[in-house]
C-alpha cells in the first residue's frame, strides 16, 4: 500500500493550474466551475489502488471486495458525471456515490486557485465507508487501537483511539514520528499539534444526516485553539445556533480562514490523509481524514490526457 501511493501528477497539477488559472473567487455568487471537460474523468481503479485489503477489482462500473460484494459506483439520484457534480456540489453531498466520492480532485501540496472552488474529499459515500472499517460503533470499536499522539512531546497525554483496518494506525503513527521531528526544528509549530481533541467519535457531521468520518476512527482534529472552522464562524458571524447546512445560503458563508503551516499538512498527506483546509467553502483546518483514494494517481478512463 505504501509503495503504491504515487501522488498526484505534476502534469495533472499544471493542467488544472492552466484551466483554473482565474483570481481568486468571490463568494458573493455560487462560483461559477469552469468546464472541466478537458479534464480526464476520475477513474475509479484508484479505489483499488489505495484499499488493496478490501478492493480485488474494478469492473463494469462496480467495485468487488475481496469478500464477493460488488458495489456500483453510480447510485440512483446520484449526479452522472463529474461537470454535473461541480455545478450542484451540496447535492453531490446529499446523494453521494462512488463516482462523486473521487470525483473533484484533490491537490496534494500547497493550495493553488483550483482548489478554491470545491471541497475535494467532502462528497463521502457512506456505505463505503461502513462496510470498510464497521456498520456499528461497536464493529468500529473491535478494530480500535490506543496510539499515543507526539510522545516525545506530550508522553502519554494524548491517547488516540485509532483503528488498525488498512493501517491507518501505522500511518497516523508515521505522521506523529515525523510531526516530533519537524517541531525539534520549529517548537513554533508546536502549539497546532498538542490538544488533539478526537480520533474515533462516533456522530454524524454537524448540521447534518451524514456520517463524519471520525465515526470510523480513521481522522483526526488537531489543536482546535488554533484552527478555523467554518460553521463556527457562521454562527458567530450571523448569531445563530443550530443551523443545517443545506438552509446556508452561498454567499452567506464565512471567509475562508487558515493558520496551519503548509508542513504540518505535507506530512498527513504523504501516509494518505487529506486536510479539510483545502475545502474552501466548509473549511475546517483541524481536520486530517485517511482518504487515500484521492491521492493516488488519476489515471482517467476515457482515454483523453
Ligand atoms: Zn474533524
């Protein structure tokens, strides 16, 4: 699995520069998705890449476990394709499939100007992820571990309910290594580190039905003192409690906001967490969630490059 994690392209990267090369967006209107046409369609053999344990194959628009189940990635009421998707992101949100779930690309390493636009990695196909790490709190529980989180730094301060399915321990694990060493260099970067408020936490995701993905022990909050969030904002901002977020108007929603240092988020994303720093729109910069399907190469299915 480690070895076959191969980062997004730089050629994917330089495209996606070229095509989105446009100022910053303005939040006044719901953003305007440039056609992506040109763009090769995700193909949904990255699943298979990033979750060898679990996924045998990709064939006919379905994914087979290594257990017989065959899954399509395209659902009834789901959005078809991946220009359909940019243009109604909230209902991709709301009727999520395996196909909306890689769909909008996520760009490791520094944030460029195509990434404003979306939240890649926010659109989470539920049944996915319950049949991969459990269904039940309980059948998430039976595959927890405790890892102590910076332990050079913090001993046994922090324990982390973690789960083990696909390593994620291993890899959040690598992060703390790394993490350790980075802040030897710059103790600065300490303080965004220390207070990792929650691992596992079973719940649905604030303002919503959906499952937040801490529900499956495969995410993290970091320091949440020093982080940005969007809802909160929101609710600061307009004095309200308790809101959905399908009732948020657009051009209602906060600024985009974010201390974390580009560092911190390298080394998350090099053992296949993506950071919800890079959803523009629902920012939430504490949060690191194991997604490795959107950090291996894209191939593309339709033959176009
Ligand atoms: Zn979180």
């Amino acid at each position: 699995m480690k070895k076959n994690i191969v980062f997004l392209s730089f050629v994917v990267l330089s495209k996606l520069g070229a095509l989105w090369a446009t100022p910053a967006v303005s939040l006044s209107q719901k953003p305007k998705t440039p056609s992506l046409q040109q763009e090769t369609e995700a193909d949904a053999s990255v699943y298979v890449q990033a979750y060898p344990d679990h996924i045998k194959a990709y064939e006919n628009h379905c994914l087979i476990w290594r257990d017989g189940t065959r899954m399509p990635i395209h659902r009834p009421g789901s959005l078809p394709s991946m220009n359909a998707i940019q243009q109604d992101f909230q209902k991709a949100c709301d009727h999520p499939d395996l196909y909306g779930q890689i769909a909008v690309n996520y760009t490791a390493g520094p944030m460029h100007s195509g990434a404003l636009k979306t939240d890649p990695g926010r659109i989470r196909d539920d049944a996915f992820f319950k049949k991969m790490y459990g269904d039940t709190q309980d059948k998430v529980k039976s595959k927890l571990t405790t890892l102590y989180w910076m332990p050079k730094f913090f001993q046994k301060k922090y324990p982390l309910q973690v789960t083990t399915i696909n390593d994620v321990d291993k890899k959040l694990k690598r992060c703390s290594d790394q993490l350790e060493k980075l802040c030897e260099q710059k103790p600065q970067y300490i303080k965004f580190l220390e207070k990792p408020i929650r691992a596992f936490y079973w719940s649905a995701i604030a303002g919503t039905s959906r499952m937040s993905t801490h529900s499956y022990g495969m995410t993290i909050d970091i320091n949440v003192e020093h982080s940005n969030y969007w809802l909160w904002d929101y609710q600061k901002e307009n004095k309200v409690k308790n809101v959905q977020e399908k009732d948020i108007k657009w051009h209602k929603m906060p600024k985009y906001r974010n201390k974390i240092p580009q560092e911190i988020v390298d080394i998350f994303e090099s053992q296949g967490f993506i950071w919800g720093g890079k959803w523009y729109t629902h920012y939430d910069t504490m949060h690191f969630e194991y997604r490795p399907e959107l950090l291996v190469q894209r191939h593309g299915n339709t033959g176009k490059k």
